[in-house]
C-alpha cells in the first residue's frame, strides 16, 4: 500500500506542474470531467485513493498526516456523490471562468500536497 501512496502522490505532484506550467489543461481535465457520469468515476477513485492512504499511514513516516489526507479524500469522494452531477457541474463551469493564474496557483497547490505525500510516506 506504501508504494501504491507513493505512486498517488507522484501523480499529484504531476498533474499539478502540468496545470502549473500549462493551465489549459486544468480546463481539459474538467471538461473530460464533465462528461457524462464521469464525475461519479472521480467519486471512487477518491474513496479508492482515500482507503490507500488510511492503509499506508501506518507504515509512513508522518502517520498523522497521510490518515488526515486520506480522510480527507474520503469526504471528497463522499460529498460527489451526495452533491450529485447536477451541483458539481455548475462549480465546474465556476472554474473555468478563473484566470490563468488562479489555475496556475491551485497546480502549485497540487504540487505541494503531492510533495506531502512523498514526504510523509
């Protein structure tokens, strides 16, 4: 499970530089997001993330944080698919009205919480 975390914060750290460096493609990820039920796919791969990190976290240097960010997950994969497609598609097209430095700076955000991860893993 440690390697699987692993992997996840990587590709966090990843997909963040990549809106970082080109925030277009904050608005690709959203529109691929937006279509059809896919939001509901993004419901489990958090609840299936989130369960990876509660597993992971006793095995990982900085416990405490990596339970607290799988938790965290958890609750984002919940409330998808409380809020349902019809309440999270208007928050998607919100985004897409913020300039390109506000998608640049929540890349960076990514960039930092996927370097968590590998830190505290």
């Amino acid at each position: 499970m440690v390697l699987l975390a692993r992997c996840i914060g990587a590709v966090i750290m990843g997909m963040g530089l990549t809106i970082a460096i080109n925030p277009a493609m904050f608005k690709a990820m959203l529109n691929f997001w937006k279509t059809g039920n896919r939001v509901y796919v993004a419901g489990v791969m958090r609840l299936i993330f989130g369960a990876i990190f509660l597993m992971a976290a006793p095995h990982c240097r900085l416990s405490g944080v990596v339970t607290i960010l799988g938790i965290l997950v958890i609750i984002g994969g919940i409330m998808i698919f409380v809020i349902g497609p019809k309440r999270i598609l208007p928050i998607f097209a919100w985004w897409e009205t913020k300039p390109p430095m506000v998608m640049r700076f929540m890349g960076l955000v990514a960039v930092s919480i996927g370097a968590l991860v590998l830190y505290s893993i």
